[in-house]
C-alpha cells in the first residue's frame, strides 16, 4: 500500500511540474494547440504525416506557432517567408541553436551544426573559409564534378540498360565529392568501406526524422537506457566516428604544412597554430 501511495505522489509531482512549466512559458511564446502534461502535443500529430500536421497547425495559429514535444516547447517557423524573416533579415538574433540531446550525446557540444556560442562561429568561419579555398561555391570545383560525373557515367553503363534503381548510385556521385576534399581521394561505388560509411550517415538521416527520435529528444533521461532505433544512430555515429579518426591518424603522419591535401590537412595545421598562440600568450 505504501509503495502505490509513493507512486501516485510521485506521478501527481511529475504531473504539477510539467502543468507549471508549460504554462510559466507559454506567455512568452507564439500561440499554439493547448499541450497535455507531460506528452504536450504529441497525441495531436499525425506521426505518419508530420508535414501535414504542421501545415494544418499554421493555418489555425499563424506561420510561427508553438508545439510541445513532452514538456519541451518548440517554436516552429512554418513556411518560405517565416524561414526567410528569421534565418536571413535576422539571422544573427536566431544564430543559436536549441537543445538536442542525441547529438549533444555524440558530439558533446562540438562541430557546426549542433553546437552554439563562439564555438559554433569559430567552426563555421574555418569550414566556410577552408571549403571555399578547395573551390566550394567557385569555378574551380567543376573539375572535380566533371570528374565524378565521368564515373557516375561509367557505373551506370555498367548496367547495360537492365532495370536498376539508381537512387543510391545517384547520391554516391555529391558523396565522393565532399571526400575528394575532406580527404583527398574519391571511392570506387563498390569499394566496401565507402558505402559501409554512406549506408550508415542515410540510415542516421532517416533516424533522425522518426518518430522515435523526437519521443527520444523530449524524454533523453528515462529513454536512453531502453530499446530503440537510437541505440543504432550512436552505433552509427560511433562506426564514423572510428572512420574519420583512423583517416586523421593517417594524415597527422604524412602532414606538410605548407602543402597541405585537403580539408582534415588544414583542419590539423589550424589546430597546431591555435596550439602555438596559447604556448606564446601563457
């Protein structure tokens, strides 16, 4: 009997503090569908058509609405003029970015895309700069396309005219690409460690836009030690990450640092400057 008293005091706590919070909030934000304790607004989104969902939520609350996802409020930018007010005519006032619990899990607040601060900046003025150097944007990256395109030719001849789905062969093409400069060579399509790596980021991709990833994302806490479909995106994660560390290992070893390769070569010259200017400032 006392067990299911400390259980129902328990679930009543749980129940007030997530009444409290959301409305506490709620003031301050956009309008939006009124969220039920704890789950917030997930009963009231088609999970199988989320696309549809949001549109029918602007038609009623605006182009800029609130959604709870759990007890996590989230303000949704629904359409071309919304996403252009925020992210272009203000783009320094919405340069952060929120909380992310499945890549603040991988990246522990690092990289571009997930993290926030002068960290993000930093990061992101090196990529830009660096990616424009190996012609990102510019003429000179055409040879580097053409190239590709000369392969993506071949495997598709290759079929001799047999019905295929070339959906993956298709996005191999971009993929080698970006690998002719973060690491200075393109992969053969067939070659075993390439498409192990391009199975893995679609997979993560797909994983990312479930259902059970955005559950996973407002309830980190009690869902991290259970089951599911985020067991595999870390899994993931965690195969890149070895991928790209063993390609850093090969580079530090052949590193000339006034030559250098590629993207993870200016990455690790960056590094040792950045080492050297806190040695000389000590």
């Amino acid at each position: 009997m006392d067990a299911v008293v400390i259980l129902v005091l328990g679930v009543s706590c749980l129940l007030l503090l997530s009444f409290w919070r959301q409305s506490s909030g709620r003031g301050k934000l956009p309008p939006g569908p009124t969220p039920l304790p704890l789950i917030g607004n997930i009963l009231q989104i088609d999970v199988k058509n989320i696309t549809k969902s949001l549109t029918d939520f602007s038609k009623v609350y605006g182009p800029v609405f609130t959604l709870h996802l759990g007890m996590k409020p989230t303000v949704v930018l629904h359409g071309y003029e919304a996403v252009k007010e925020a992210l272009i005519d203000l783009g320094e006032d919405f340069s952060g970015r929120g909380s992310f619990p499945i890549a603040e899990k991988i990246n522990k607040g690092h990289g571009i895309i997930f993290s926030n601060g002068n960290i993000w900046k930093d990061t992101r003025r090196f990529a830009l700069m660096t990616l424009r150097n190996f012609g990102m944007g510019k003429r000179s990256i055409e040879s580097r396309i053409q190239e590709e395109a000369h392969y993506l030719v071949e495997e598709l001849r290759a079929t001799r005219g047999s019905p295929c789905d070339p959906t993956f062969i298709l996005g191999c093409a971009p993929c080698n690409v970006i690998c002719s400069i973060i690491f200075h060579n393109r992969f053969d399509y067939n070659n075993q460690d390439f498409l192990a790596l391009a199975r893995r980021i679609n997979e993560n991709v797909k994983l990312l836009s479930s259902p059970w990833m955005q559950v996973y994302n407002s309830f980190p806490a009690f869902i991290d030690y259970l089951p599911g479909s985020h067991k595999i995106f870390c899994k993931n994660m965690d195969f890149m990450n070895s991928y790209f560390m063993e390609k850093i290992k090969e580079h530090k070893e052949s590193l000339d640092v006034n030559n250098p390769r590629d993207f993870i070569d200016c990455f690790l010259i960056e590094m040792k400057k950045l080492k050297s200017r806190k040695r000389s400032s000590a």
